[in-house]
C-alpha cells in the first residue's frame, strides 16, 4: 500500500488508478482493524494508513503530485525505541 500511495503521488502517479487505491486502502484499513485487539503493532499500521488516505483523498488542495508536509514543529514519534540506532 505504500508503494502504491508514493506512485500515485509521485510522478507517475497515471500508473495508480486514484479509486482503486482509495478502495484497496479501504478494504486493508478494514482487515488492520479486524485484528487491532491481537496486535499493536497492526492497530498502528491502520492509523498509519488511515492518515495516509486522509492525505491522498480528502485534501482538498492536494493534487497527485504534492509532495504531503508536516508542520515545522512536529517531530516523528517512535514510541518503542529506547536509545537504538533512530533515537532523537
């Protein structure tokens, strides 16, 4: 799913059809969920997607090819690293 959402936003994104994405993010974002229970970790990846559809299709101003931002003062969270090699 995030091959196919970094083609669509890419520049060849006219090799991802924008509804059929939208539906396989759907259909996976569905499954994720029917396990979320059993596995953080599969909880996480459906928020992961969820917010990546969000980016791709609600957005009004987002066009296939923007590339998606954060604002200057967030900062990516990795909860379960405890000083490894991505600390910040």
């Amino acid at each position: 799913m995030l091959v196919l959402a970094g083609t669509y936003k890419s520049e060849l994104s006219s090799l991802v059809d924008g509804a059929e994405l939208e539906r396989l993010l759907d259909r996976t974002i569905r499954f994720l969920k029917l396990s979320e229970q059993i596995s953080l970790t599969l909880k996480r990846d459906a928020k992961i997607l969820e917010h990546i559809k969000v980016t791709l299709f609600r957005n009004p101003k987002a066009s296939p090819n923007a590339a998606p931002t954060l604002p200057p003062s967030s900062k990516p969270q990795y909860p379960y690293n405890h000083g490894g090699i991505f600390a910040t």
